[in-house]
C-alpha cells in the first residue's frame, strides 16, 4: 500500500496552493496518491496530473460537491471521475454562472445599506473560484465598511439577514447521480460535518447508492467511524480518507493527516489508516 492523503483543495476553489505547490508538498511529506477534491470544479485536475507524473506522484481525479438536503449542508465526493468529457465541464460551468449571479444579487442589497463593492475587488478575493459570500465579506472588510468577516455575516449577509440571498445548490440524489453519470464513485464526505438529521441523511445517501464514507477525516469522532465501518461491510462499502487541506485557508488540516494507506486498482479504492 502508498501513503496516500485523498481529500485536498487548491486555488481552482477555497485552497491557497497550486496543483504544483500542492504536489510539491505532498512529495516532501511521502505521499504518493494524491486526491485533488476541489469544490465543484475540475479545472485544476489535468494540470496537476501533467505535474505530478513528472515527480512520481498519482493523481486521484475528484471532486467535492456541495449539495443539501432540507437546507442542511452535505458534501459528495466524486472520485475517478471522468474530468476530460466536456459535458461536465460545461455543467460545472453552469452551476458556477448561476452563483455568480446569486453573489450579485447580494452586492446589490448591499446597496440598500450604502454599501458598494466595485466589481473589480469582488473578482480579486473569489480568484479563480465562483464568487461566495466569504469573498464579499472580504471586500467589505477591504473597503473599511466592516471591522472582520463575521461582522459582514452577522448584520448582512448571513442566513436570514437582510442581503442574504440562497445559494443554488444540487440536492444529494443529484450529486450521486452525476458522479455516477460521469463515471466516479460518490462518497459521503466528512459525515459529522452533517449539521442536523446525520442518521436520517446518511440512510438516504445509501437508499440512493452511495459508493462509500469518508471515515478518515480530522472531524469525524471515533464512535462515527465505529458506526459507518459496521455499515459499509455490511452494505460493502468503499471507505476512503484525507485531510481536507486548504493551505492557509484552514489552519489545523495538515496534509497527510491522518496518516492513510491506500491500493488502487482500475477503479476499486481501498483505504487504510495507520494512525
Ligand atoms: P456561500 O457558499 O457563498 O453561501 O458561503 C458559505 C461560506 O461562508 C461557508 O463555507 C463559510 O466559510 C462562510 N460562512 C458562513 N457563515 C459564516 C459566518 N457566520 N461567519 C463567517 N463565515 C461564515
Ligand atoms: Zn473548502
Ligand atoms: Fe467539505
Ligand atoms: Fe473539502
């Protein structure tokens, strides 16, 4: 088995390091299987397998799909998708207007406040990534109309307050659907991170054919992984695991922690953890 780390972000959504930084570092630290999971989006895969082929290090094509399920958050991971066919990229780029269009909307209201967000600042904190409400905030924070971030949430733009706008979001059903369209296995990302109904979600991701949990995560708590070991051999699941690095937008998640092993072969992963 290689030491592998299957849950990571770069800059193509909320991380701060490159394919090539990413790979760099995960070369440093040993790991030899490498899961690129960035929030809805792919465009960072076919760079960083061109990279990283170079160095010795295997990509795992993912992705990290942000649906909901009763206004609750819920992650899907897409793994060994099929990140080449431009049907996806073209969905993804779909998903990626209509929030644009949602960020918008929210600096609109903003006005009401006589709060203007020039377009150019907005652009320059959402990078590479569809815009969201933590890039407003910054731009709020840079034009001097807020003091830190959580202000900006807390009088305007977080839930239920007054330039609060929904975001569009797939529901879990979709999200597994897709993965499967494009050719992945869906997993069921970092399940204590299910805010409300765990339980009830994690029996509906089964009921709509779930692959497999991410049981090695720095959230989940040890009597979770006990509970979803026991149903994955029972429904015979795939379990996977990673780190969920971000660089320095998420202190505390370090690459290569936990400490994973993993074999691969054609599209079968299994997963050890060695901590
Ligand atoms: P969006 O995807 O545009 O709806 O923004 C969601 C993101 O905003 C979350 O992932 C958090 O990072 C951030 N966020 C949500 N609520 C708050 C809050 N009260 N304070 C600071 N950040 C928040
Ligand atoms: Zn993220
Ligand atoms: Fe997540
Ligand atoms: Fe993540």
């Amino acid at each position: 088995m290689l030491r592998c780390d299957l849950h990571t972000h770069t800059s193509y959504s909320d991380g701060t390091k490159s394919p090539q930084e990413l790979i760099k570092l995960a070369q440093e630290r040993g790991i030899k299987i490498l899961g690129i999971t960035d929030h809805d989006e792919i465009a960072g895969i076919e760079e960083a397998m061109e990279f990283a082929s170079k160095v010795g290090i295997k990509i795992i094509p993912g992705i990290e799909l942000s649906s909901i399920y009763h206004d609750i958050d819920v992650h899907i991971l897409g793994y060994m998708i099929d990140y080449k066919y431009q049907e996806l990229k073209d969905f993804l780029q779909y998903i990626k207007d209509i929030r644009e269009k949602r960020a918008y909307r929210i600096v609109e209201k903003l006005k009401e406040f006589n709060i203007h967000i020039p377009l150019d600042i907005l652009k320059k904190h959402a990078g590479y990534g569809a815009i969201g409400r933590p890039h407003i905030a910054r731009a709020m924070k840079e034009l001097g109309y807020i003091n830190d971030v959580s202000e900006a949430f807390d009088k305007y733009i977080g839930y239920d307050k007054p330039a609060y706008v929904p975001k569009f979001k797939l529901s879990i059903r979709e999200a597994i659907d897709l993965v499967h369209k494009y050719g992945g296995i869906a997993i069921l990302a970092h399940p204590d991170l299910i805010k409300d109904r765990k339980d009830e979600i994690i029996q509906k991701t089964l009921e709509w054919k779930i692959d497999g949990f991410e049981i090695w995560h720095p959230d989940n708590e040890p009597e979770t992984r006990e509970y979803l070991l026991k149903l994955a051999e029972n429904h015979h699941l795939v379990l996977t695991g990673g780190s969920d690095f971000h660089g320095e937008n998420k202190i505390g998640y370090e690459l290569g922690t936990p400490v994973l092993y993993c074999e691969i072969k054609d599209k079968e992963i299994k997963v050890e953890c060695h901590d």
